[in-house]
C-alpha cells in the first residue's frame, strides 16, 4: 500500500494507469446501472476521463 501511494506522489505510470482503469470501469458500470438516473447521467464524463487519464498516464516513466 505504501508503494501504492508512493508511486502516484512520484508520477509513476503503474499506479497511475490502476487508477484510470478502476475509472474507466466505474464510468461503465455507472452506464449500464438501471436504477440512479444521476449515476447514468455522469458516466460518460467518469469513462472520458479515466480515458484521457489513461492516454496522459500511459507516457509516464515505468515503475522503479
């Protein structure tokens, strides 16, 4: 857990990409949820930026 958190202080693309990929499955789970009209009015914009995220995360340096 420390190394977790160590590596998202120092930018590093491991952490950073785990991130933008529990995002990316919030943001589609929030989709296909029938129930919470708020949650499938958001999940566009949660599933654009874990993208984005993803795509600026992936040109980080590799973990130690």
């Amino acid at each position: 857990m420390k190394r977790f958190f160590s590596g998202l202080a120092r930018l590093r693309r491991g952490p950073w990409e785990m991130v933008a990929s529990i995002l990316i499955g919030v943001g589609v789970v929030m989709l296909m949820q029938p129930y919470l009209l708020w949650l499938y009015t958001y999940s566009f914009i949660v599933t654009l930026v874990g993208t984005v995220m993803f795509i600026i995360v992936s040109h980080f340096p590799e973990d130690d």
